[in-house]
C-alpha cells in the first residue's frame, strides 16, 4: 500500500553523516568545509579513513566508530571489495542509511555482481537502506532556486547520476526542481521507492525519471498508484525500445531493461507520460508543472511569419491538437489592428513588421484577443528565428501578460542563437518554453492525453490466483492436454479431436459434422499453416482421409525427430473475425495478456497491444480499441459488427489462466481467436501453450 515515505525523509534529512573513504588531504580546511556543508548540513559530517589525521582543524577518524557524535547516513567511496564490510562496521554502530558512492558492482559482470550481493546482505543484516551503489551524492546537492518561478517543481529520479544533470539544467531555462536522485544499481533502494517519495512530497509537483530498468513490479505499481492518487504527472524516459539501449542498459547499471511492449502496457495503465529523449523529458515534465491540471485543449497559434504559422499549424495536427478556428467577433478584432490580408482565423500571422510599427499596448491587444477567444485553451507564440528587436518586443510583450490573461502563454524558440534579450525574457516570463514546434506539440498532446486518461485511474485488484481442481488433474498428466486445460479456465475451444491416424480422422470427421480443418498435432511445429501442415474446410469424408494421410507424410518428412501425436480434426468456424490473444512473461512485470489482429498474417500486421497483470474489464476493452484492426470488429466497410464483449471475455479467461498457473506458464498463443457476429460469441480455433519443465 503507498504511504508516506517517512523512511526517505530521514535519509534525505540525515542526523550526522559519515563521508567513508578517500580524502584529498591537499585541499585547505575552508575548501573542504564549504564543500561538505553545502551538502550535509553545516558541521554535521565527519570524515572517515584508516589513515586518520586532520585536515586543519577537522578529525579524520580511523572508523566510524570513532566518531563521537551519532551518525544516521555514511556515505562510502571505498574499493568494491571492502564495501560490504564498512557496512558492517557501521551497523555495529547503529548506522540507518548507507549511500555507497563506489562502482565496480553488477555493471562490471559476474565478479562484480556477487560483490554487490554480499554488499545488499550486509545491507540486510543491520537494517541499514542502501542506496546505490555505482552512484553519487547529487541526492543531497543543493538545488538553485529559480526567481520568481511559476508553476510547480520537477522531482527527478535517474539510474545514471550524469544524464540527471542537463535535466537540472532546466533551471536556466526556468524550470524549478526539488531534488535530483540518481539510485546507480539499486541493491536495496530503487526508483520505485522515489517515486513514491515524490508522490507524497509537498515540494514535487510533477515526477521525472531517466529509467534503465525495474527491480520489482509490485513496488512500482505502488509507487504509480500513490503518484496518481496524489495527481502527480510521471513522465519517464525508459531505455530498452532497442537492443543497443537494453545492452547499454546492462553494462551501464547492471539493469535488465524488460520487454519494451510491456512496459508499454503498464505505463498505459497508470497513465506514464513515456518520452524518449531527455529535451523531451525536460520540456515535457516543465509543460506539466507550468501548466497544473485541466487546462482545456485548444491551441491558438500566433507568429510573426506566415512560413512559422504554417509549421506551427502542420506540428500540432501531426501531434493530434487541436486548433480550432477563431470566432468571427475575434478576427474582427484582430484586423483592427493586422492587415486584412493576413491570415488571423488560427493561425495568426501578423506580418512581422506589425511588432515593430506598433505600440506595445496595441502587440499586447492581439495577443488577448487570441488568449479571450471562447475555444481557445491556451496561446502558442511561435519564434523560428531571433531578429532583433522584433523578438525582444515579443519578449517584453509576453512578460508583461504573463500574469494578466486568463489562458496560460506557451512560447517556442526555434533558433540557435540565445544570446538574446527577447530570449532572456522569455525565461524571466516563467511560461512553457520549447525549443522546436515539434517537442512543444508532443508535450502538449502527451498533457492533454494525460488529462482524460486521469479520469480513468485506479487500483486493479489481483485476478483470482488459486487453481482449480480440474486444472491441478491436468497438470498433473505425464503429457498435460493443454485443450482441457484451455476449457477448464472458461476458454472457448473449438471442438476438436486427435487421433493417430487418417483412418481415426474418417470417423471423428462424421461425428464432429463436415466441413472440418485437419492439421498436424505436435508442439514442434508452432507454424503450422507455414509447413503446409494445416487444411481448413475440407468437405468430404475420403477428403479428410486423404488429406489426413499427406500431412502425417509431409510432417514426418519435414521433422523426423517430431514428436507427432496424430492429426487434429476440428470444427470449422464459418465468418468472423481473425484475432489473437496471448501470454508471455517478462523478467520483472511478470506475466503479461497480449490481444492483436490474428491469422495467419500476425507477425506481419504486428497489430497487438498488451498489458502485464493485475488487468480488468476496461483493460481489455482498452487494448482491443487501440488496435489498428479495431474498425474490423467495429463493422467497417459494411461488415457486422463483431462480438467485442466475448472477444473481452476471451482475454479475461486467459488473464485469470495466466494469474493461476503463474510460471508454470512460459507462453500461450490462441490464434486465431475468431470473433463471430455480435452476440454470437468468440472460438479460439487454435493453440500453442508451452508449460516450464520446472516451476517454484
């Protein structure tokens, strides 16, 4: 359950700290002292060598137990080896919080890794919180307040200490933070810890991460219900869409980084604003904590170039906002004062030399006009180029506005050159400020998304995980029917029946009803239809023995060593609509329901959406209108509508399947899952389930 993190308040607020490790006895006494108390606190550090000695005035103490006063937090630089034993030494002495600076751990391999358990254990041992290790004290550097700053600040949570500093930058750009924490490899305390600090604290307005990878999935959903309970936005840069980036990821901080596509879900389902470059991260979490909640939609586009109004116009539909057009009053309005050749229904091209050819109390007109317009939620001023001194007009016409109209002013400073007044004050005017049209209109899309999907947040109970009866007899065969076990959890199965030969296949076809499918029935050839293993609509009874004869020939010739059981005659399903319905795993979310466009062609459409586990009603729903094929279900061209709600039921059976047999599943494929006319229900004609040799 998310709580208040009391625990993180004491380590950001430590009772005397302990620096362990290396010390730069070259340093004068006031260097040393200026250094250390604008991170610790003044006078609340001591420091901590085998060597002991002084600088000046202040003690080296040979250990920590040394030191005479208590101490709550050591921070330790130490070769990798000796880590787990300063550790030890401090638990003996009542140590809480450790931040363990030095690296060398599981971003270095194997070697490095079982450093880094010994160093968690010791960890463990003493009830001492771990943080890091391969990271650094930025946790506790002093955050530059920005003057005047409107809006709310940024928490940022990173697993690389290095790519948290240009976000911090933002302050030149006037962006406001509360703290910056880089958690290197998370022995112990992780980024899902953080976010649940910064979810509860009264200084964060908006929660920022740089993400590698995830220790534990129960932690995170926690961390994510507590931020959205608190209505705190969460945008996140999360490494692994790659294979490069999941490489670098592991050698970097020792993250594996997940399944991209499960990330994904889970991001869908607590509303994670994803980003994926750290421009797009800053800009993207400053619009969040400038801007507050439900700002309407709505852009109203305003430049001093028509080229610039076009773009602006092309960035914002491709981003999917809105630009609604201007209320006739409202271009009257505007033309008293812009030549009525140019264009003021939305965009708003003033021509340029209008900036300079006119007073600032007319410049700022237009500008109110445009902000008072009933269907405009926010102003959007473009600038592609610097050209003094109309850009420092605009400049000062925006700081002057700032706190006077309604609608927030949202800027864009296309041009390299920033060594400029109009510039300057658009960061002294405190308002969202972009670098490119592109990154502005993504921001506020990825914003506005966010507004309608918090409507929606909440707590997805578990599904039920205990197995039935039924399912434990069929697990425990020697070679489980996995169709029985499909039907035991409610999955509605084509009638089907294997037998050993075509003969059998004659018979079983008479008692099922013709057309039948006939296919090969072995787990070794998961492509059937690929291997020409597969006949659908065969419509005779010599058909099905003949046809079952050539596909046991074709398939013990194509897989001598297959395990063949037989042929499978089915019942064929006449109409619907293909899909497929799945379960895979993932290293840390664990088990996550995939639905997508099925059939034969699956991997080439790649139209599939997922979500890990807890999932519900809505989730399904969701996924299934996400898909590009959804206008197929959705009666398209004339086609019936298909039935959505047993396609829902489908996805649900398999979620409570998934959650019951937990790893003992490795993966299910149920393809094609045909979607018949509404109200005609759904058959999963085909199946490929794989059950783990050995489970825990």
């Amino acid at each position: 359950m998310a709580q208040r993190r009391v625990d993180l308040e004491e380590f950001f607020h430590p009772i005397g700290v302990a620096v362990i490790g290396g010390v730069d006895r070259t340093q004068t006494e006031d260097g040393l002292r200026a250094a250390m108390d604008s991170r610790w606190g003044e006078g609340n550090w001591h420091l901590v060598n085998p060597k002991g000695g002084a600088i000046g005035t202040v003690p080296v103490y040979e250990t920590v137990a040394d030191v005479p006063e208590p101490v709550s937090l050591a921070v330790i630089s130490t070769p990798p080896a000796a880590c787990a034993q300063v550790v030890d030494e401090c638990g003996a002495v009542g140590v809480r919080y450790a931040l363990v600076f030095s690296s060398g751990f599981s971003e270095v391999g194997p070697e490095g890794a079982a450093l880094e358990a010994e160093l968690g254990e010791a960890g463990r041992r003493h009830g001492i919180r771990i943080f890091g290790p391969n990271t650094n004290t930025n946790a506790f550097e002093p955050v530059p307040e920005v003057p005047g700053l409107r809006g709310g600040k940024i928490g940022v949570v990173t697993q690389s200490g290095h790519n948290g500093r240009p976000i911090m930058q933002g302050v030149h750009f006037g962006i406001g933070f509360s703290r910056q924490v880089p958690c290197g490899n998370e022995v112990d305390l992780e980024v899902s810890d953080f976010i649940e600090y910064f979810a509860f604290d009264e200084d964060t307005a908006v929660i920022a991460g740089y993400i590698e990878g995830f220790r534990s999935a129960e932690k995170l959903r926690t961390a994510l219900e507590a931020a959205n309970a608190q209505h705190k936005p969460v945008v996140i840069l999360k490494i692994g869409a790659t294979d490069a980036g999941s490489r670098m990821a592991s050698s970097h901080t020792g993250h594996l980084t997940g399944s991209d596509e499960v990330i994904d879900g889970l991001f869908e389902q607590y509303g994670v604003v994803r980003v994926r470059d750290l421009d797009e991260l800053l800009e993207t979490a400053a619009l969040f904590a400038k801007l507050g909640p439900d700002v309407p939609e709505g852009a109203g586009l305003y430049s001093i170039s028509g080229g610039s109004s076009t773009l602006m116009a092309e960035a914002a539909e491709l981003a999917g906002v809105p630009v609604p057009r201007l209320a006739e009053s409202t271009q009257a309005k505007l033309h008293r004062h812009i030549p009525g050749y140019l264009a003021v229904s939305n965009p708003v091209d003033n021509g340029g030399t209008f900036i300079v050819s006119e007073p600032a109390e007319v410049r700022q007109q237009v500008i109110r006009d445009i902000c008072d317009d009933p269907a405009v939620g926010y102003t959007v001023v473009g600038v592609t180029g610097a050209v003094p001194p109309m850009t420092d007009l605009l400049g000062d016409d925006i700081v002057a506005l700032v706190d006077e109209v309604e609608r927030p002013i949202i800027a864009t400073w296309n041009s390299l050159k920033v060594d400029e007044p109009g510039f300057d004050r658009l960061v002294e005017s405190g308002i969202p400020l972009f670098r490119s049209f592109r990154g502005c209109f993504a921001a506020l899309s990825d914003y506005h998304r966010y507004q309608r999907r918090r409507q929606d947040f909440r707590v997805r109970l578990p599904l039920p995980g205990a197995m039935p009866e039924a399912a434990e007899a069929v697990l425990g065969k020697a070679v489980p029917d996995t169709g029985a076990l499909l039907r035991v959890f409610g999955l509605p199965l084509a009638t089907s029946v294997v037998v050993p030969s075509a003969g059998d296949a004659r018979l079983v076809a008479k008692e099922i009803g013709l057309p039948v499918a006939v296919k090969i029935a072995s787990a070794d050839f998961p492509h059937k239809s690929d291997a020409g293993l597969v006949a659908l609509g065969v419509d005779s009874f010599d058909g099905v023995e003949q046809t079952a004869t050539a596909i046991l020939d074709r398939a013990r010739a194509a897989g001598p060593d297959a395990a063949i059981e037989g042929v499978e005659i089915q019942q064929m399903v006449i109409g619907g609509t293909e899909m497929i319905v799945g379960v895979t795993r993932d290293p840390t979310l664990g088990s996550a329901v995939m639905v997508g466009t099925g059939g034969v062609f699956t991997e080439v459409l790649a139209d599939a959406s997922v979500r890990p586990l807890p999932l519900d009603e809505a989730d399904a729903y969701e996924m299934i209108n996400s898909l590009k094929g959804f206008p197929l279900l959705d009666g398209a061209r004339g086609r019936p509508p298909a039935d959505v709600d047993a396609l829902v039921q489908v996805v649900m059976a398999t979620a409570t399947l998934a959650t019951a047999l937990g790893d003992r599943l490795t993966e299910l494929d149920l393809n094609p899952v045909v979607v018949l006319d509404r109200g005609q229900g759904a058959v999963v004609v085909d199946h490929l389930m794989i059950l783990a040799d050995t489970y825990s």
